[in-house]
C-alpha cells in the first residue's frame, strides 16, 4: 500500500508544480480574458452601430413607400383627368344639341352627329383608333365575331358584314375588341 500512497503523494507533488507556476500561467490568460473582453466591447459597438443603420434604412425605406405610393395616386388621378376632359367637352355638346332641338326634333340629328364626330376628334387626339369598320378583313385578335352570315362573294367572304359595336386600338394595344357579324363563304 505504501506503493499507491508514493503514487499518491507524487502524483499531488507532481500537481503542486505546476500550482505554483500557475499564477505565472494565469498572468497571459487573465490579458486574453482582458483581449477578449475588449473585443466583445468592439463587437457591441459594431452591433449597436449596424443596428442604428438598419433603422435608419428601414425608415428611409417606408418614406421612399410612402412617396412612391403618393406619386401613383397622383399620377392616376392626371390620367383620370386627362381622360375625363375630352368626355366633359362631349357632356357640353350634349346639352347644346338638346337645348337647340327642344322644339323640334328633327334638329337633333345634326345635333348628335357633331357630338358624336367632335367625341371621335377627342378620342382621336388621346392616340386611340377606331376598329371593325364594316368591309374590313374579319381578324380573331381584333374582332370579336358573334355571328357569320353566308355570302355567294367570294371577295367579301371572311369580312365584316355589321358592326355591332365598335372596337378601338392604341398603337398596338387592344382597348376593346370590335364586336361584329363576319360574311362567311
């Protein structure tokens, strides 16, 4: 038993060595706690510094929605206005052409002939055309066809036999397909 209590005692001996260089050890990890401690420090000023940055972007973020959605709104009522102009002018001739026809009707066909061509001048002017004249070739993209008619022509087949409703383009974009009746051969 004296065997292990050697071992023992060597073994707290061979302990105690390095217990009294310890504090010689505990010098360079009390500077790399110090190290440590320092840049945690450095780590929250960045953090707190990246964290003061999103707000602020976040902020200019919702100013720059909050803008952007008053520019839609505005510009959406100009073009409501712009639009609604040219059907003012047309509600005007309205009124005149019934107030001159009020004692006789017959007046107001020319009456409602020159509304109707001073509205197209209107529509005309907002780059919008009219489609489905009646002649024209019949095409899908364009017309919408509600009915076909038989023809024995064989040069107005697949055209427009009536218009039922007029249809209109600007530049390339279809505003409202036109409504019609096709010859068919």
């Amino acid at each position: 038993m004296r065997d292990d209590d050697t071992t023992l005692t060597s073994d707290v001996v061979g302990d105690e060595t390095p217990t009294d260089s310890a504090p010689e050890t505990e010098t360079p990890e009390l500077s790399e706690v110090e190290v440590l401690r320092a840049e945690l420090e450095q780590a929250q000023l960045e953090a707190a510094d990246f964290k003061n940055r999103f707000l602020r972007a976040r902020a200019d973020l919702e100013n720059y929605r909050r803008r952007a959605a008053g520019d839609v709104t505005r510009a959406r009522e100009s073009g409501l206005d712009s639009a609604i102009l040219p059907l003012l002018a047309v509600y005007d001739d309205l009124g005149r052409a019934l107030g001159f026809s009020s004692g006789d009707p017959a007046q107001l066909i020319p009456g409602l002939e020159a509304v109707r061509e001073g509205l197209k001048r209107n529509v005309e002017a907002l780059g919008i055309t009219e489609i489905g004249l009646k002649g024209e070739p019949f095409n899908p993209d364009l017309h919408e066809a509600l009915t076909a008619v038989p023809t024995q022509d064989e040069s107005t087949a697949n055209t427009i036999a009536e218009v039922v409703q007029t249809g209109f383009v600007k530049g390339e974009r279809l505003v409202r397909p036109a409504r019609v009746v096709v010859f068919q051969g």
